[in-house]
C-alpha cells in the first residue's frame, strides 16, 4: 500500500475560491496519497450558529448539529470539484459518509471508531479523498459535530485509521508559538513542542488546535505538523514525544481562556446534594467546572459554594444556572463573567513551586490581583479580571519566556487549588504553602 498523508485545512484557509485553489496548489504537490480534511470556509460556524440563536436562545442541539455540519459539507463538495478540475482523482465523503462513528452526545461527540476498510477503499480508487472535518455519525444515525475546533480531531482520527505516515494541520499562522502571535507581538514560535505540552496549553485556551488532536497523536503516536497554509514551504512546529520532561522544567507557553465564570450560590440548605447536581447539569452542556471550594453559609444548616467553571455559550450557561438555583433554593446566585484565565504551560512546572511563586509575585507588583489559582503536573492557572487579562499574558511571556530562566524541577506532594478572596488571604495561604513544602 503506498504511503498517506493527512492534511487539514481550517477556515481561513479554505475562506474563498482563491484560497481553495490554494489548497489545490498545496494537495497537487503532495507525493503520497492524501486525505484532506476540511473545516467551513471563512466564519460560516458562527454565522449558521447564530441564525439558529436568532430563532432561539437555546436551541435543540440535534438540530444545531445538523445546521453547523452543513458548512463543512460546503467546503469538501467545492475543494472537490476544484481538485477534479486540475486532473487530480478526487471524491468528497462527510463524516457518516466515510464511517466516522460518534457517541450520540450533540455538539460535543467524541469519536468512537472509524471504519479503516472504507478510508482504504476511497484510497485505492482515487488519489485524494476530502473529509468534512468536525463531525460524525451516532449509532443511531444522528449526525453529531465535535466540539468548536473539531477538525482538528477528525484529521488526527483519521489519520491514524488510515496508518498514516504524517498529519499536516495547515492554519494561518507559522505554527504553535509561545502565546498568541495574533494578540502579542512577542510570541515565538515553537520548533518542537512535546504532545503532553501540546494538549495542555491547548486546554488552557490556546485555539491553535484542538486539545483532543494532541490527545489522540499522543495515544496513537502521529507525526504531527503545525504549518501556514500561506507559506507552505516553512517547516511549522513538530509536535513529538516527551524526551526532556524529567530534566528542566521551563515555561514553554502562555495561554489565556476567556470563557471562564466565577460563580457563587449563596446559603444553599444543606440536605441539597448539589455537587451531584452541578455535576450531571453541568454534563449535559459540556460546562467544565475547574475548581469548587465550599464555605458555611450565613444561616444554620445552609453553605455557599463557589466556582470556577468554563461555558461555551453564555444564553444556555445562564438558563442552566438558573435551573440549578430554582432546584437547590439558594437565596442567592453571584455571576461573574469578567474574568479569565492565565495559564503558564510546560512540562513539570505545576510541581515546581518557585515558578508558582514567581508568577504570583509578578502579577501581585503589577497589581494584578488572582482570583483564584490551581495547578497540575504542567499547567499553573491563574483566575484574574478580564481588564488586567493582555497585560499580565505580557508579563508572564517577558518573565519566563523572553528572558529565561532554567529552573530545576522541585517536585511537591499533589496539585493544588487555592481561592482567596483579598490579597492578604492569598498571600497568607501561600505563605503556609512555601512552608508545607520547605
Ligand atoms: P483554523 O481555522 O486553521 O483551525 P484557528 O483559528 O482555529 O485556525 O487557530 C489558529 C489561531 O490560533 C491563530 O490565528 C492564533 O490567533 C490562535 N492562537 C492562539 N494561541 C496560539 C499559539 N500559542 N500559537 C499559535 N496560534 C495561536
Ligand atoms: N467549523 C468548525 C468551527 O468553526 C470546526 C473547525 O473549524 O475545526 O469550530
Ligand atoms: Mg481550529
């Protein structure tokens, strides 16, 4: 069998007919035969999603899926007859089409097998196949999408269905770099970056790709290319295994979430099982809760819980809110939807606590105070008022990227989590933790 390659196109690559001739230019070069996955042309996610918000503020997501995965469908059918009108072999397959299989959870499925014998199949009788990328097909029929960012996933699927030998995510930057080159002039880009960094300053917010595709490279071992579909000669960033983590542990990025909310539910009684509530609630609309911590509440027998949560869409995050404050009768419920989340990304540092302390230190001299912070093996995340969000990014990047500094890794016990309230309390609950780990 000769050898395949993957290559994924996001948006902005495939925006207009020039830029899909573009691609043909980028495909018609190609040595192996290719699949080549393809997310909707331009903004057309947002805008198919927000004709459906326009009828309704929370609308079936049954049906949403079937509206977003149309743009894709859109994007394969005309790159198709674009490649065909070059002489290359080419067929177009949906996600159902080529046997993407999905659980049936609606706008956030996850891929649960691909059928290899049909990629295979469209291989041997045609050069190119080009797969609508972020969505697939449930047990029973439904066409479910992938979450926001999904093609990302299905190229990644697929190529390790097929065997591929390499995946190329083409975007519209040079690669994976050091924080958002698009918002910080100071980014550098990354030649190598390692698949567990990958996946974490991917879930810190970083959209460059999607956390799952750096999941699934990891688990199945792809050679994973970051690239410019504008400059497609440039070698991008190479995502590869993990060899350094034990040595050094550095700051490789820095990434900020801005769909973050602190929530608090004031004097919920008692006898209410509420984590268990927020939990299936929370599921059910891919809400993540990142940390809960709980307190006395200010009459007997009641609590207040308060927590960090990230939603994706802020209409259906309030409904449920509210449904979960009806359900629980707490007096009261506090949102606040101006904060974001800071995270420094790489490999070992969540265990090294001068690292922790020295971002805490930068931000409290610029007096940039942290809602909240927690850490985990190679992520430390700092919950911080959206006003203060570009600046403390600039700090951070100028403190630990720009001007580095090798820290040996000191491990400590377990990942942590600290919410505080004022400065005093912070410092105060980081001062016992220096001496915890002294
Ligand atoms: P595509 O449509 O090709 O999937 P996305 O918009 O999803 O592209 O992702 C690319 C964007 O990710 C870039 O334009 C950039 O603004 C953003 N981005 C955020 N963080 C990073 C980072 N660390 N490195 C590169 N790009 C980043
Ligand atoms: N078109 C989808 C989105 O905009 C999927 C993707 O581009 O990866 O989120
Ligand atoms: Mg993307």
């Amino acid at each position: 069998m000769s050898k395949i390659s993957v290559l994924k196109f996001g948006g902005t690559s495939v925006k207009n007919i020039g830029r899909i001739n573009h691609v043909v230019d980028i495909v018609s070069k190609q040595k192996n035969k290719c699949v080549v996955v393809v997310s909707a042309m331009g903004d057309t996610t947002d805008y198919l999603y927000d004709l459906a918000k326009r009828i309704s503020a929370t609308p079936n997501k049954r049906e949403v899926d079937l509206l977003l995965s149309t743009g894709e469908q859109v994007s394969i059918a005309l790159l198709t007859i674009a490649l065909q009108e070059r002489g290359i072999k080419a067929k177009s397959f949906t996600g159902a089409q080529i046997g993407i299989k999905t659980d049936n959870i609606h706008s956030c499925a996850r891929i649960v097998d691909i059928c290899k014998g049909s990629i295979r199949a469209a291989l041997d009788e045609h050069d190119v196949i080009v797969v609508a990328g972020f969505q697939g097909q449930s047990d029973c029929g439904e066409i479910t999408t992938l979450g926001r960012g999904g093609s990302d996933t299905s190229a990644v699927a697929l190529a390790a269905a097929a065997g591929a030998d390499e995946c190329h995510i083409y975007t519209d930057v040079d690669g994976i770099f050091t924080t958002d080159p698009n918002k910080f002039p100071q980014a550098e880009l990354l030649d190598t970056i390692s698949y567990s960094e990958t996946i974490e300053l991917a879930r810190a917010g970083a959209q460059v790709l999607h956390p799952r595709a750096a999941e699934l490279a990891r688990d199945f071992n792809i050679k994973l290319r970051v690239r410019n579909t504008f400059k497609p000669d440039n070698p991008g960033t190479l995502i590869t295994g993990d060899s350094n983590v034990e040595k050094v542990c550095r700051v490789k990025g820095v990434a900020l979430d801005s769909h973050q909310a602190y929530v608090s539910f004031i004097d919920i009684p008692w006898q209410f099982s509420f984590l268990t509530e927020c939990e299936t609630l929370f599921l059910r609309d891919n809400i993540i809760v990142d940390s809960v911590s709980q307190g006395k509440g200010s009459c007997e027998n009641t609590r207040c819980v308060q927590l960090s949560l990230r939603y994706s869409d802020e209409a259906i995050f309030r409904t449920i809110l509210d449904e979960l404050k009806n359900q629980c009768g707490a007096k009261d419920v506090l949102i606040d939807l101006n904060v974001t989340r800071v995270s420094l990304v790489g490999a070992g540092i969540g265990n090294a606590p001068e690292i922790r302390s020295r971002a805490i230190a930068t931000l409290n001299s610029a007096r940039i105070e942290p809602r909240l912070y927690s850490s985990s093996e190679s992520t430390i995340s700092i919950l911080i008022d959206e006003a203060d969000s570009s600046r403390a990014t600039q700090l951070l990047h100028d403190q630990f990227i720009s001007l580095p500094e090798e820290t040996e890794c000191v491990a400590v016990t377990s990942p942590l989590t600290v919410g505080a309230h004022s400065s005093r309390q912070l410092a105060a609950a980081s001062d016992s933790m220096r001496a915890g780990v002294s």
